[in-house]
C-alpha cells in the first residue's frame, strides 16, 4: 500500500472512524425506511423518492433502498458501541439520536409483521405464511440480525404457521437462530412452530401468504401465477424487499403490500388531511 493512501490519524480518531463509517451508512438505511412509512401514509412512492433525492450530487444514490430493516453483524453492534461511548462521556443528547437509529430499524421490522397481521383481516391464528429469505442480505448465507427471524417471531406469537425458504442458509442455522434469538413460541420446540423448505412452489401450496424477506435474484423469477394458483383466497403478498413486479401480481390476483408503496393509501392529497 503505498504512503497517499494511508490516512494516519490519532487512536481516538481511528476509533471513531470506523464506528462513525457503519453509523452514517445504517443512518441512510433508517433514513429512507422512515420516509417509507409516510409514503404508506400519504400515497407517496418511496422508490420515486429515493430515485428523486438521489439525483442531488450532495446526497447520492446509495443506500436508500427501503427495505424490512437492515441486519448484519456490523451495523447494529456499531452504533450501539457509539452509543455507549456517548453515555460514557456524558452525551446524553448524542447517544439519544444514535439510539433512534437502531430503534427505527427494530420498528420497521415490527410494523412489517403488524401490517402482514393486519391485512390478513387482523388474524393469522392457523395460517400458512411462507417467508421467502432468511439471510440478512442477497448472495450470502449469514443471517446475523437478520430481519426474517424478528418478522417471524411477531408471526409466530399471533399463532402462524410459518415456513421458510432460502437457496443458502442451511436448517440448521435456521434452527439456532430460531434459539438464540428467542423467536419461537414459549414451550414449544422448533419443529412444532417452523417448516424449512426446500423448494418454493411446494413451500407456497395451500399458503395464505407470502413475505418477502431477503433481495435473492431468484425470486423476481418464480411464476407467482402458477404459485397463487395453488394458495389459499385471498393469496397475499408482502414484499420486504421491493423487488417483485407488483402490477404484475395485482392483476394475477394477489393482495398486494410493499414497503413504501402507495396500495390502500390512507390520503389522497394535502385537502383530505384533517388537522
């Protein structure tokens, strides 16, 4: 490595750099996942946003995919060190924003669940509800605070029956995962509350639900027709990750939710706001 491309700092600074680095981008992601949730609200489309407010050259394009909430091993553990550190020095103000980051992530898998529970007419006590994903992101088999394991746990306490399927992540740590992070229902042993399945067309038959968990190529590819051919009525769909046609599946038959999407908007425009 040559000299010009060494940064040589004082250790608190190296410290922080790294933390810092996995904050702002987590910020981004929490950023754009907020937004998300007024788009629901206001008929607003997150992804013309994103695209809108990325064209200006000070804030870029990256990052500002919505999503179910990140995960990963880095994200969260950094910004929760930074928050440490503040309370540590006394930064009760700074620690607080830092903290909201985190607490944004966690409430936007929350509210994921919460809408799947809702839209399913506010009961899925029995239901079959397929999560396509376990891995916290595409092209990798680590599951590390990934967000599938949380919507599956809020899913699983309403008395679903959830099925999973992922082309990486092996059933065994599917299985630990379930464990360590608490997920299943109290009492009851991992095969009693998760299917682990091996093909997609088979996990989905009968299923009164899908959820879009991890961005895999794969699944913008399935026949989603052939699939809502053998699914229970109303077939759901619930895309996390917002990479499925949903036109397409709308007019296939599926009920359709995507985060930041304007389907079921509660407001038209600015006149129908009563303040």
């Amino acid at each position: 490595v040559t000299a010009d491309r060494i940064i040589t700092t004082n250790l608190w600074s190296s410290e922080l750099s790294k933390l810092v680095a996995n904050a702002f981008l987590a910020q981004r992601i929490s950023s754009i996942n907020s937004i998300s949730e007024l788009c629901e609200a206001t008929g607003a489309d997150v992804q013309e946003v994103g695209r809108a407010i990325g064209k200006d050259k000070r804030l870029g394009s990256r990052f500002l995919n919505a999503s179910v909430g990140f995960g990963g091993s880095c994200f969260q553990k950094d910004i929760l060190n930074l928050v440490y550190l503040c309370e540590s020095f006394g930064l009760k103000e700074v620690a607080e924003y830092w903290d909201q980051v985190v607490k944004i992530n966690d409430h936007q898998k929350a509210r994921f669940a919460k809408k799947m529970i809702r839209s399913m007419f506010n009961t899925i006590s029995g239901k079959k509800i397929v999560l396509f994903g376990f891995a916290f992101k595409k092209d990798t088999g680590d599951t590390r605070e990934t967000a599938a394991v949380y919507v599956a746990k809020h899913l699983l306490a309403e008395r679903a029956r959830v099925v999973i399927y992922d082309p990486k992540v092996e059933h065994d740590q599917i299985k630990s995962d379930f464990e360590y992070y608490k997920a299943l229902t109290p009492g009851k042993e991992f095969k009693d509350c998760v299917t682990i399945a091996t093909d997609p067309y088979e996990a989905v038959k009968d299923a009164h639900a899908i959820g879009i968990m991890t961005e895999w190529e794969e699944f913008k590819s399935y026949d989603y027709k052939k699939m809502y051919a053998t699914m229970a009525k109303p077939a759901f769909i619930f895309d996390g990750r917002l990479i499925l046609d949903h036109p397409k599946l709308l007019k296939i038959g599926y009920e359709v939710y995507a985060i930041g999407k304007p389907y079921g908007v509660k407001y038209q425009n600015m006149d129908d706001l009563k303040m």
